[in-house]
C-alpha cells in the first residue's frame, strides 16, 4: 500500500488479523558460514518472545537483519501484512522497528532529553524548543512507568536508567516492535523487577518485544512464547507453558544435559587460601574466611554487596588498609596485581573485555602476556614454545579457534573465557578467583566451564566462585559465602539443602546463618 492509499475494510480485516512481525525463510552467508538458513520468525501484539539459543546460533545475525544492520541473502519480512524492505536502521525505524542492543547507544555526556532526541533533528521534529522537547520526554517515560529527570546527564546514570532511555528513544520512532539484546545482563534484582514491570507496561500498549537473554529462570517470568536457534537454524518455537529449563537447554544444545550443574565431589584439604579481616572503607568490613584445596567456594550476594572488590584485595589490585592474606599458611603482602600472580593467585575478572583481555591483540598474544617470562630468554621470545604451550590449551579446553593468530575480540565469550583462564592455568595457579564467570556465554559454554572448575579441583586447587547466578552457586559450590554492605551475612555448609530463598534472606542482611 502507498503512502497515499486509502485503507479499505478487508485490508484492515488482514492486517488485524496478521502478526505483528512474520519473518519467513531468511538466510545468511558469510564466507566458510552458514549463520542463518531459511529461519521462520513470528511475534504477535502485545507478546513477549524470548529468542533463545547458543553463541553462533544465528540470533545476533537474526536481529541485524531485522534492524537493517545486515542485509538477508533470502528471505522476507511482514510487518502486520506488509512486505518490508529494510536496508538500514533508518529503514527499520521507519517500520516501527527499535533494537536496544546490549551496548547501549548513548551520548555519556548529553542529557536523557537530548539523547532521546539525537538523530531526529532531520524529522518533523527538527524545530522542537527545548521545553516541549522537555515535556515530551517526561511524556514518554511516564508512559513507561519510570519517573526520570530527563536533564540528567546520561553518563550519570546507573544502566537500569540508560536502558530506559533507549526504550524512550524506542517509542518516541513509534516502536511497534522492540527488541532487547541481553537486557538484564548488568542489573540488579531489583532492576530487573522494574525492567519485566517496563516489559508488562509495553505489551498492555500492544507492543510486541523480542527479549534474548542466556538467564533461563527470566525467560518463564517475562515471556510467552519461546523460539529457539541452533547452528542457524529454527530448531523449535513453542508456548512457555509447554517448555521446561531441561527442554530448553536440550533444544539449544542438541543433546540432554544429564545436569545442568555437573558438579563433582573432590578430596579436600588443608586451607590454601586464608583471609583475615579483611578492610577497605565500607565496601569491605571485617571479611574472614578460608578456601581449602580441591574445594570450590561460592561468593554471592546482590550488586554492590563487597564481592568483587574483596577479590581484588586479594589479587593485590586494591590497598588493604588492614588485615591478612595467607597462602599454604605463608603470610602474604599484596601491593600489586604482580605480586599475587607470582604468589600462585589469579583472578578472572568480571568484565573479561575491558580487563581480561587486549580485544584487538591475537590469542596467542593475550596467552603470552602474563606468561612472557616462561617463552623468553636473554629479552627474545621462544614464539614457537608459546604456540606449542597454547596448542595444548585449545586442545584441553577446546576453546574453537581458528588458530593462535585469530583476533580474541572475533571469539564467543565462551571462548575469550577460556582464553583467559588457559594464561592463568600456564602460571599454575594454586587459588583460582571467577568472577561472575558465565556471565553473558551460553549453557553449551557453561558446561564446559564447570567441568574445567571440577578437573582443577580435583587437581588441588582453591576455587572462589563469585556469582549472582543463585541455581549456579547452589549446584556448584562445596560451601557458599553471602555478602551484604560489605560483610559476610552466611557462611552455608550444607549446599545440598539450602534455597534461593535461604541465600537471598542473607544477601538482603534480614537473617545470618552458618549452617
């Protein structure tokens, strides 16, 4: 229908009776990689679809194709009946298209308002004063939900609230269709409670949202229907009330999972790791504890509550201002990260980009970085021992590669982990720290880290498992340590018959138990 057609009753019979989004038979080549093949979508109004599979499955190219990133070698997109020629994001914009990607597109130092507006000074809304900008944008967040000083700088806020202005940016194109990448990967619980109230908001209006997320337990609070990929495929696409966790992940796998969690007990031994009063201003207070050898440790509790910077008082890359760090019962003094690697101690960051890893440099380079010291003699380095060490990494942990000289940034983040724990398994480490180490990779790449956690605490080692993932903690853990305010709340011993629930009352400071 052209723009100045006149709707007749049949043809708006046929676009009720349409879905809202229908994409039918769409493929995608890339050079050696089939990443999607003939792959059918359907959304209707007012649903929440959760677009599930593993990293590589096809759902990253899925979304560019739809929001006019890529072009579709195949395939044809319907919007509520109508063939959609979508070439660019302008384009996908124009359908009613918004795509709030996991990396956020906002100016830091403009405004909610003005990063609301930004890219619109083209359209009807170019000569907008800055008042009725103002009044505009409360307008949008109000119909979201979220009351919202719209002058605040964007820098300024926490990521629940950027996120809320890019669903304002979103409604203010008229967004019939919005697509949430990973969403609640940086949130809070709490946060997250008030992204699904957002979520529920935008359906009652009709909106259709396509939610992805790896977090399976939001996926049955949040959807209503679930659609998985695999290898670029449509594999499945049912009702939530006909899915399960365990069907889920068989679906995204290609295989069952026996256990989600394959933890396996192992022998342990004397204390390895021991921390005494542990203090650093009110973000550590008085910490105390011990990780024995072969014992895996889970620390967890709400954002904010101490855990991460505990680990880097550990790691030596933040000042005590007092109490001890012991290994093997040998006093420490930790005044730089240097100092705890050459101890035996490493730590998996939480943010493996921004600190794991040099995204730009090759693997064999990220590999060799902590490691320079064992490939170098006399200031050259032994490249072909370097490769010869690193093969047997990629083998061991079958982290898929194209080979050593392949850029770290091009990998899954399933793959950047394990490039990140194979530098700290060449340095021997005797106490390991993850922090939050599933985060953002798939249940396929979750499995095989926790095989590696139990073959290196099988192998002796003291693992401090930091993680917010509460079914993770409880199916892994040998012990689980909780943190509130910057204290330890709970110290549960008997893991196999503690509860989210249990755990969640220490996290919020509401009970303290050793069990």
């Amino acid at each position: 229908m052209n723009a100045g057609d006149v709707a007749t009753p049949a043809s708006d019979a046929a676009r009720s009776s349409a879905p809202l989004l229908r994409m039918t038979n769409v493929s995608k080549s890339f050079p050696g990689v089939h990443a999607l093949q003939g792959v059918d979508l359907e959304l209707h109004r007012g649903e929440v679809l959760a677009l599930l599979g593993e990293n590589g499955a096809g759902k990253s190219t899925l979304i560019k194709i739809l929001g006019g990133a890529q072009s579709p070698d195949a395939g044809e997109i319907m919007i509520e009946g109508q063939p959609q020629s979508i070439a660019n994001p302008l384009d996908a914009q124009r359908a009613g298209i918004g795509i709030i990607y996991q990396e956020f597109n906002l100016v830091p130092h403009l405004s909610a308002r003005e990063n609301i507006f930004l890219g619109q000074e083209g359209g009807g809304l170019r000569w907008l004063p800055v008042n009725a900008e103002r009044q505009r944008a409360r307008t949008l967040l109000d119909r979201i939900g979220v009351p919202l000083d719209v002058d605040a700088r964007c820098g300024a806020l926490t990521i629940a609230q950027q996120q809320v202005v890019e669903i304002a940016k979103a409604l203010l194109t008229e967004a019939r269709i919005i697509v949430m990448d990973e969403p609640s990967a940086t949130l809070t619980l709490q946060e997250v409670d008030r992204l699904f109230a957002v979520i529920r908001e935008l359906k009652s209006q009709g909106i259709g949202v396509i939610y992805i997320s790896h977090r399976l337990d939001e996926i049955f609070e949040i959807a209503d229907r679930v659609m998985v990929m695999r290898d670029g495929q449509h594999i499945d696409t049912r009702t939530i009330a006909e899915s399960t966790r365990e069907k889920m992940i068989e679906l995204m796998v290609g295989r069952t999972l026996e256990n989600e969690f394959p933890k396996q007990p192992a022998e342990i031994g004397s204390p390895r790791l021991r921390v005494q009063g542990l203090c650093r201003g009110r973000d550590v207070q008085d910490v105390s504890f011990e990780v024995r050898s072969g014992e895996i440790v889970g620390l967890t509790g709400l954002v904010g509550a101490g855990r991460t910077e505990t680990a880097r008082l550990i790691f030596g890359a933040d000042r005590l201002e007092r109490g001890t760090i012991e290994l093997d019962g040998v006093p420490l003094r930790l005044r730089h990260p240097r100092d705890a690697i050459a101890a035996g101690i490493c730590l998996l960051t939480e943010d493996r980009k921004a600190q794991g890893l040099v995204l730009g440099q090759t693997v064999r380079e990220n590999f060799g970085l902590p490691n320079l010291a064992r490939f170098s003699r006399l200031g050259f380095l032994n490249q072909r021992a370097e490769n010869r060490s690193l093969d047997g990494y990629i083998k061991s942990l079958q982290i898929k590669v194209t080979g050593p000289e392949q850029r770290v940034g091009t990998l899954s983040g399933g793959n950047q982990q394990k490039v990140v724990l194979a530098k700290w398994l060449e340095r021997n480490a005797d106490v390991i720290i993850f922090d939050e180490p599933t985060r953002g990779i798939d249940v396929g790449a979750k499995f095989e880290i926790y095989l590696l956690m139990n073959r290196l605490a099988a192998a002796g080692k003291a693992i401090l498992m930091i993680s917010s993932e509460l079914p993770e903690v409880i199916g892994m853990s040998d012990r689980i340590l909780v943190m509130h305010e910057g204290r330890i709340t709970g110290d549960v011993s008997d893991v196999n018959h503690t509860s989210q629930e249990v755990i969640m009352r220490m996290a919020v400071g509401s009970s303290k138990a050793g069990t």
